[in-house]
C-alpha cells in the first residue's frame, strides 16, 4: 500500500488516502480513489449484518459500501451504510458518520430517507436506513438531460418540503445535489446528512461536542453545488441549501450547471463572481415565476438571499396548480387578451360605462395579492386577511385597487407583469408569509410594473393578534410612494380586540367559499368575534352579513342591529356601507335608505368591488335597468377576467329582456372557466328564455344543488313538455320543513297554475322572504303580469310604481285589444 502524499501547509487539495492519487474534494480529508474503494472492505462480505440478511450491494463510496439487506423481523428491504473498517479508524470520518445517525433520528418527514438504526458489530459501524428502489436524481439528469417542467415542479417541490422540514429543526444539509436526491418512481427523498449542521443550541443533558466541519475557513460541500459562503470557508446557515437548491434546480431545468471551470479553482471563482445565463435564456417556455425562483435562490450575497425553503416549496406548488395549454403559454397569453378586448368591446357596445354625476376615476391603479404562504391552514387565512385588509384601506377615490382579474391570471400564465400591464394595473403590492400565528414573518413589497422592479420593501416581525397595528403604516408607505404625496390620514376607529379580529379573519376565509357548510361556520365565527370585542365594526357588519346570506329571517332584528352598530363604531367604512345597504334592500324592503347606503360607500371608494356589485343588484331589482347596467358594465370594464363581474352583467341583461346580449358574457365565463357551474345555471336561464328548453334542462341539471336553480330547472321542465319532471321538483321543494315559495312559484306559472303560483309568491311576501322583491322582473313570472292579484303583490310589496303601474297599463291595454280574454294567459304562453 502506497503511503498518502504529505501536502504543504494550506493546500486543500484532496488526496487519496492510500495511494495519494489526487481525488474529487472531501471536507474530512479522507478521501479515496474509486481503485482503492474495494480494498477498504473485506473480499467476501458478511451474509448477515446484526439481525440484518445481506443481499447485495448497492454501491461503493470514498468511505464506505451502501448494502441491500433484508429485516427478517418486519420483512423489508433496508439499505446498510458501513463505515469501513479502515475509515472508521480515522476520527473525522466516524464522526461525521455518527454526527449523521443524530440528525437523521431528529428528521421525520415523507422527502427525508429515515433511519431505522445505527448500530456496531465486530468493529464495523453502520446506519439502517429506508430502501429506495429508484436510481438517484443525478441518474436521471444523465440519462435525460433536462427534465419538463411538470416533472421539474414535481420533484423541486420536494426537495424544498424536505428541506424546509430540516431547516425547522435547525438541520442544515450543506451538501445538497442531484447525487442526494433519491428517487423512488416519482416519489423524492433527501439523503446523505453526513455533513449536515445543527443549529439548534444543545441540549443540557447533552455533552458539548466539536464540530470539526463548521470551523472558519474549512470548505465542505461538492463543488458545483456551494454556496459563495461555503466556498469561502464561512460559517453557514439555512441560506446555504437554498442556494444549492437553486443550483439543482437550474440544473433541472436547463440540463446545465449554472457555474463551469475546468477545475476546482476556477469553478469555485465562477461561483463567486460569475453570473449565471438566465434560465429562460436556455430554455423559453420557462415559467417567469419559476425563473425568478431561482433567481431569488442564487444570488451570491445571502444577506439578499431572503427567501426560506418554506417559502420556495409554496410558490412551486402554486405554479403547479397553474394549468399550462397544450398551445403554449404565449399563446394563452394572445387569447387572454383577445378576451380582454371582447369583453372591454361588448360593455362599451352594451352602452356608457359613465355618466355626468359619477365621481371622478382614481390617479392609479394597483393590485393587492395574498401574500405567498407555506400550505398551512392558519397562515392560509391570514394571507387572504391580509389583502383583504390592505385593499380596503388603500381604496379610495386616488387609488382604484383591483384583485378579481389578477387572482384569474394568476392561475393562467407565468407573467404577471404582462398581465397587469394587459389590465392597466400599474402597481403590484406582493409578499411573502413565513413562521407560526404567534410567530409571523411578513414580508411586503411594491413593484412598479413599468419597470418590474420593487420600489419599496418592508419585512415585519410581529403575531397574528399584532397585525392590525402594523396596517396604518404600511398603508401610509405606499400611499405616499404611489401618489407622491402622504395622504391625510383616516381617524381610528374602534376596531374590537386582537381575539375578535383573529375570528374574523378566519370567519371571512369560510365567508368567500359561500357554501352552506362554510356559511355556517363563517356565522359561528363572527357570532363569537361579537361576544369577546362588541365594539368590533367588522365583527358586527360580517355577523348582519352572514346571517343574511344563510336567509335566517328569524334573526331579522339581530341582523339590522348588527349592520347599524359596524357603521355607528365605523361610519368611514365602505365595507360596512355596503354591508348596511344589502340589510335595508334585503332585510327590511327600505330601498331608499338602501340606496342611500351605497352611495355614501361609492364616495368612500368608488372602485370597491362590493358598491358597484350591490348596486347594481338593487337598481335591477327596481326595475331601473339602465342604471343597473352602467355599473354592471363598469364592473367589467374595470374587471374584464373576474366571472362574476361578466355573470353579473349577463344576470342583469337577462333581467332587462335583453335576452340575446345576455348570452354573450356568460358565453365569454364559460370560455376562461368551462367547468364554472353557476355559469351554466345563468346560461340554462338564458336558453329557457330562448324557448330552448331541453338545452335549459341540460344546463340546469347539472346544477341540481343549488335550490335556487331548482325553480329554473322545473319550469324548464314544464317548457320542455315534461311536467312529471317538474312537478317532482315541486314536491321536493314544498316538502321542506321551510318550504321555498318563491323557487315553487316559478314552476307553478311554467306549468299553467297561476292562481297556485300567486298564492305561494303572497306567501313567501307574508314570511318576508327577500327572493320575492325580484317577482316583478324576473322573466319566469311574466306570463302573471295581467292578474290583478301579482300587481297588489308588487305594489304591497314597496316595488316603485314604474315596475306594477307600468304593468298595469300593458294589462289594460291588452284587455282592450281583446276583450274576450281573462286575467290569464293561455297556456302555451306558459314557459
């Protein structure tokens, strides 16, 4: 055996250890050539390994031999790690391989190998880890090169969730590589923690213990894949696996390693000088998100190297729930904004989108977005809080904020900035949240779209129940980055307890799924927000507001008491207009007060998408079509992509009688989201005006759940000659232990039974029921427009004179043209 090559003091060049041939870099100065890697271990291995049955081995390392054995007691592969005999001799090695057992023991998570034991027998020490099937990452690379982008997504997403499951218990890799990435079909487990740091302080009982590779000035790590900080010997932290991460993953994605020399020298200058090609460069139709991903992991200062694994692994699984279209996203991007413009086409067609006395449009426009969140339902909540928080204190007449549009690009194509441009949004206000609800990390940032570029950046440590203190402030910093100029600031109002606005964030995550399950959930929420802070505005207004929508009349006096107190604690809140305003039209039938409401919100915020929403509803609801359009088409003027702002105008375009421009946006929602199925419900509601009536039945059926829809979907039935069908809806629907009037009502007039369907509207009337204020637009009632009884109806029920005087006029007309006729309608008309 050759005796190992003595080195000069400070050559780090690795050596091996018996013959002195020059080998790949080692940190622990024990490194061997692949020829005097089988000389280490014994010719003949040993058939058995403590209660282990060796079947094999696996591969051979600079230090040891990975083995296939079998558990008798729990019959399963395992792999045996052995330290050889020789390596285990010398102190550095079997450390590190000890140093890797008690990281190992401290990890449990589904992308982390685990380990099943470390034990000792006849002078060889070895670990019993999880068997994995598969080759390793860095096979895969050599066998394809560059892996595609759902695969990419796949297996990085892994990588970051093991990682971050590591950082959280204070491990740090510091030698991640495709070689560590083990593969099991398209499950990923990270291996190989040999040269892994705790950061964590010790524990007491624990005796202290030198870690001889976290010293100053001592390079461990593979080359390619160190970080600036490594490769200069410094001390290392979390950091330093993000950046490797990032290298991996560039590699994933373009086939190539970002930083190249022909030597160690010269490759660790690259990485600490170079700048590597841009991703996108390489390979096109590289998602912008994901590219600036990697950006973000490898910049060579890692004081700006902010992003944590945690982090990383929640914008990968954001961009994997992207779909991508077989065209390419470039050409989704053209169809989006051909889309644009025929929806931005079709409301100018439709009419004005302005008029004399509207208030003057906002100097900027800017979209607020959730800030980015590992996948954990607490900080879910608080990411939408959050924006929903910022968005209402930074509308107002100088800033229109939008969010509607942008949540639908967000999941359609990989350049925000294109879209926001596309949508005349200057001003992006983007973050990250990291952490626990009593440990928060919120990072904030403004981007200039023009530029793409962050203007402003503020990183904030704080709990859940303390963010409420920290909005003024960050609202005050971009206000006067926007608008060159500090606004005045609004006077605090009461606001609750931090107990009662932790509840209501949450209430208002349930509130926006408007499910029955979510709804009543959302109810307890705020029910419980008001008991422990009754001087909480927004817990008072979401309370009235939830109640509302889950149609409990019997709490009509706790839901006007609610919405009045929210607006006499906040009496600036366009929130809580609104929220009043929906209680007066809804609750107690008082459409000028409700009126009043709104307005007094559109001069608080005129781009809130709440105020042009509930107006717009009101104006159909009286008949005033004109003004429910205008700002029906503002909504989607200002919102081309949301759905509902372009449902809402088919809605009210249906209810106005213009029925073939009502199919227009509906058809246009269907077209960004085929699977929306209250779409097709609104679009079944076109077709059974249209006389279409098996097509309305088609739509309508797939919409069985929703028992508004259930009237519909009957009177399509009696249109479609179907009565049978229809009339066993009708006793589904009566057969409720709160039967629903209204619903029964409009199958009732399809099936030529208006005396029954008078009744049951007269019914609903009596037991307050809002869904009867729409009788009198609503086109499945129009065939009861000549009986004396449905206009009393109207007239009682506090409808304008323009809606049951107008009928009344056209009743009287018609019996004067035809003298012989009743107050019915024949029965083919019915439909």
């Amino acid at each position: 055996m050759t005796a190992p090559v003595d080195r000069p003091p400070g050559d780090r060049r690795d050596l091996c250890s018996e013959c002195g041939v020059a080998v790949a870099l080692s940190p622990d100065g024990g490194a061997f050539c692949p020829r005097c890697v089988g000389r280490l271990f014994d010719s003949d291995e040993p058939e058995t390994m403590g209660r282990y049955q060796i079947e094999g081995v696996l591969g051979d390392g600079s230090a040891g031999r990975v083995l296939l054995a079998t558990d008798p007691a729990l019959g399963r592969q395992v792999a045996i790690k052995v330290l050889s005999e020789h390596v285990a001799r010398q102190g550095p090695l079997l450390d590190r391989f000890r140093r890797e057992a008690r990281v190992l023991a401290q990890l449990s998570h589904q992308n982390i190998v685990p380990i099943y034991g470390f034990e000792h027998e006849d002078d060889r020490w070895f670990l019993v880890m999880e068997y994995l099937a598969g080759s390793s990452l860095a096979e895969r690379l050599a066998a394809d090169g560059r892996l595609g982008l759902d695969q990419t997504l796949h297996f990085a997403r892994q990588t970051a969730e093991g990682l971050a499951a590591a950082h959280e218990r204070g491990v740090v890799h510091r030698d991640l590589k495709p070689a560590n990435l083990l593969l099991d079909g398209e499950r990923l487990k990270i291996a190989d923690f040999g040269l892994a740091k705790n950061e964590l302080r010790p524990s007491r009982r624990m005796a202290p213990s030198s870690d001889s590779l976290s010293q100053a000035g001592l390079v461990v790590g593979t080359v390619p894949y160190m970080s600036p900080e490594q490769a200069r010997g410094r001390p290392v932290d979390s950091r330093t696996d993000v950046f490797s991460f990032g290298v991996v993953l560039y590699e994933m994605l373009t086939g190539t390693r970002p930083f190249e020399g022909a030597t160690t020298f010269t490759l660790m200058t690259s990485i600490l000088t170079d700048e590597p090609r841009p991703v996108r460069e390489l390979r096109p139709d590289t998602p912008r998100a994901l590219a600036a991903l990697v950006e973000a992991c490898l910049q060579k200062n890692r004081a700006r190297r902010r992003i944590t694994a945690m982090q990383i692994a929640d914008r990968l699984a954001d961009q994997q729930r992207r779909p991508r279209s077989r065209l390419g996203l470039a050409a989704l991007g053209v169809r989006l904004q051909r889309l644009v413009r025929r929806r931005r086409s079709l409301s100018r067609e439709a009419g004005p989108t302005s008029h004399p006395g509207a208030p003057a449009p906002p100097d900027c426009c800017l979209a607020v977005l959730p800030p980015e969140h590992a996948q954990q339902p607490e900080l879910e909540f608080l990411a939408f809080g959050i924006a929903d928080a910022l968005s209402l204190r930074l509308s107002g007449p100088e800033i229109e904020v939008r969010s509607g549009s942008i949540d639908a690009l967000r999941g359609r194509t990989a350049d925000s900035f294109a879209d926001a441009r596309m949508l005349g949004i200057q001003w992006l206000l983007v973050g990250s949240l990291s952490g626990t609800v009593d440990r928060l990390e919120l990072c904030i940032e403004l981007v200039d779209v023009r530029t793409e570029e962050a203007v402003w950046t503020r990183v904030v440590l704080t709990s859940a129940s303390r963010l409420r203190e920290q909005y003024d402030e960050l609202v005050s910093e971009v206000q006067s980055r926007v608008l060159g100029r500090r606004p005045d600031a609004r006077p605090a109002s009461g606001v609750g307890s931090p107990e009662a606005d932790l509840l209501v964030l949450k209430g208002l995550y349930a509130f926006r799924r408007l499910t029955p399950d979510s709804l009543e959930q959302a109810s307890e929420l705020f029910d419980r927000a008001c008991a422990v802070g009754p001087d909480s505005a927004r817990a008072n207004g979401w309370s009235a507001m939830s109640l509302l929508q889950l149609g409990r009349r019997r709490d009509r006096l706790t839901i006007r008491e609610r919405a009045l107190r929210a607006v006499e604690i906040d009496p600036d809140s366009c929130e809580l207009q609104c929220i009043l305003g929906n209680v007066l039209w809804l609750v107690e039938w008082d459409f000028a007060s409700a009126e009043a409401a709104f307005r007094r919100a559109a001069r608080l915020s005129p781009s809130y998408p709440m105020v042009s929403h509930g107006l717009s509803l009101l104006y159909s609801c009286l008949g005033r079509h004109d003004e429910a359009l205008l700002l029906a088409r503002r909504a989607v003027d200002l919102d081309p992509l949301n759905p509902i702002t372009s449902l809402d105008l088919g809605r009210r375009l249906l209810l106005a009688e213009r029925v073939r421009e009502a199919e227009a946006p509906i058809l246009e929602t269907l077209d960004l989201q085929p699977d929306f199925l209250l779409a097709r419900g609104f679009l079944g509601q076109v077709r059974l005006q249209q006389r279409r009536h098996q097509e309305a039945v088609d739509l309508l059926e797939q919409h069985q759940g929703s028992l508004w829809h259930a009237g519909f979907l009957g009177a399509a039935y009696a249109g479609a000659g179907r009565p049978r069908d229809a009339e066993a809806v009708l006793q589904r629907l009566t057969d409720r232990r709160r039967p629903l009037d209204v619903q029964s009502a409009m199958i009732l007039t399809a099936l030529g039974r208006h005396d029954s369907a008078i009744e049951a509207l007269e019914t609903a009337s009596a037991r307050r029921d809002e869904n009867v204020l729409w009788a009198g637009v609503e086109p499945v009632f129009h065939p009861l427009r000549r009986d004396r009884r449905f206009r009393s109806l109207l007239r009682s029920l506090g409808l304008p004179r323009t809606l049951w005087g107008a009928l009344a006029t056209t009743a009287a007309t018609l019996r004067r043209s035809d003298p012989s006729s009743d107050q019915r309608p024949p029965a083919a008309a019915a439909g």
